[in-house]
C-alpha cells in the first residue's frame, strides 16, 4: 500500500513540476507574443484591436507550452513563435474586412495622392486630392477611416494584401529567413535614416503605440499634421526599401525633380551608409528576433 502511494506521489510530483516548467515557458515568452503582434499591427489597417491580438497570442502561448515536446530537438522560441503567427492569421480572417468598393476608393485615392506628389513635389491638401477625383472634402473626410481600413502595407511596396500576406511564412527555411532578416535590417536602418521629425512619428505611433494626440502635442502640430508626417515618412519608407531591396518596383514610381529628388536620393544614401549586410544581420537573432541593443 505504501508503495503504490509513494508511486502516486511521484507521478504527482513529476505532473506539478511539468506544470511548473510549462507556466516558466509562458511567463518567459510572453515578450514574444508583444514582439509578433507588434509586427503584425505595422502592416495591417488601423481599425485593428491590438488587445485583440495579443489575447489571440497569449492563448496560442499556452498551447504551445502544453504541446511542446521537448525530445523533438526544436527550440520553443521557434515552435510557439509557429504557434502565435497560425494564431494571429486566424484572429485576422475573423475580422469583417473591408468591402470591394470601399478597397476600390483606397485604390484610387492612394492614385491621387500619388500623382499629385509627384507633380507637386508636397504631400497634396485634402482639397487638391477632392478635386483631383471630382468629390468635396467632405466625402474625402468622412471616408478617411474606410480607407485607412483598407490599405494593407507590406515591406515591399506596402500595397492592399489579404490576410495570407501580412504574416512571414512560419516555416521559413536558412535562405528565407536570411531574406527576411537583411530585410528587416534595411528596415530598422531606414527608420534611423528618417528625418527627426518623421522618424519620432514612426517611432511613436508604430513602436511605442502612443495616441496621436500625444505626439501631436510633444510635436507642437495637430493630429491631422501627425497623419500627414506618418504618410510622408511610410511613402519615404517604401521608396528607400524599394530602391535597395527591389530597384525595378522603385523604377515604377514617377520620377521627382529638383530639391525633393536631391532630399530623397541624400536620404537612400543615408540608408546604404548605416552598414553592410554583416551589420543588417546583426540587428536580429537566427530566428528573426530583434537583438536587444
């Protein structure tokens, strides 16, 4: 009899200390889950519920701690980062995305703005945009939030996407995740290249999840001067990738003239300068994870 329940307190014992080890994996990459959701909400419309998000990731999380077998030789770091992407692609196509027509107007008046950048050589005012698609102010205003809503932006051009872009594929094998990482390096070093200006909006609003209000009022503008700069600084974003990451997808963008084409080429060059593919890599981990600085 004593020896069946000292077997019973065994397997008890070995059961409470899995639970232990498993609730350390959580507690432990719980970090991860911030980071992966973080990523995500840079290139997926605004009207997106980080909360949301991250109760999708978290949940994923512990899964993955009680799926986890250790005898297979696979980091957990890897498996639940597998795990939490599924998880957030999920929550994704849960969500009521936009319409076609609300997506068609995206199209056309990301087209305006464009073309009127280039003949401008500014960012057009909303009224410019109005009479270049023939509608009032008005209409552009109350549709701003549908539009946001339906402009996905991807690292290599920041077009409309569906749920399946937004996401690096999971399984990424060595030449793919080597990809991804010069990538993401040329990313964090366009940041750094930004004007001060637009790179404390970038940093604010993307990074460090601020309100736009807050920045707006540590800038001394207003909000709608905030959403002009965080344009001006993704337009410049996706220009500079393009023109080191895919110099044919950045021949296609209409020529600039004159002191913004000397602004735009000095800031390119500002992000060839920040190091070589050696100093790209530095800034993640194998995994694609950012290494602290």
């Amino acid at each position: 009899m004593s020896g069946a329940t000292t077997a019973a307190d065994r397997r008890r014992v070995n059961r409470g200390g899995e639970d232990r080890r498993r609730e350390d994996r959580v507690q432990d990459h719980m970090p991860l889950v911030g980071h992966l959701v973080r990523e995500m909400l840079l290139r997926v419309p605004a009207h997106v519920n980080r909360d949301d998000l991250l109760s999708a990731g978290y949940a994923a999380l512990v899964h993955a701690a009680r799926g986890y077998d250790e005898n297979r030789n696979v980091p957990f770091a890897r498996f639940a980062a597998a795990r939490v992407r599924g998880a957030l692609l999920d929550e994704l196509r849960g969500l009521d995305w936009a319409s076609r027509s609300v997506r068609q107007r995206a199209r056309r008046t990301d087209s305006a703005r464009q073309e009127l950048t280039a003949e401008l050589g500014r960012l057009p005012t909303i009224r410019e945009v109005a009479d270049r698609l023939g509608c009032s102010v008005e209409d552009i205003e109350h549709a701003d939030d549908d539009v946001q809503r339906a402009v996905v932006f991807s690292l290599q051009g920041f077009a409309t996407a569906g749920a399946e872009d937004m996401v690096t594929e999971p399984s990424a094998g060595p030449e793919e995740m080597l990809i991804m990482r010069e990538r993401l390096g040329y990313l964090r070093h366009a940041i750094d290249a930004l004007p001060e200006r637009l790179r404390a909006v970038v940093q604010g609003y993307f990074f460090e999840e601020r309100p736009m209000a807050r920045i707006a009022e540590e800038l001394g503008v207003t909000e709608s001067r905030v959403s002009q700069l965080r344009a001006e600084a993704l337009t410049l974003l996706r220009d500079g990738l393009n023109i080191h990451l895919d110099p044919a997808l950045a021949a296609q963008s209409p020529a600039k003239e004159g002191c913004v084409a000397r602004r735009r080429a000095a800031y390119y060059d500002q992000i060839e300068s920040r190091g070589d593919l050696r100093a790209r890599l530095a800034l993640t981990g194998p995994d694609g994870m950012p290494v602290a600085a």
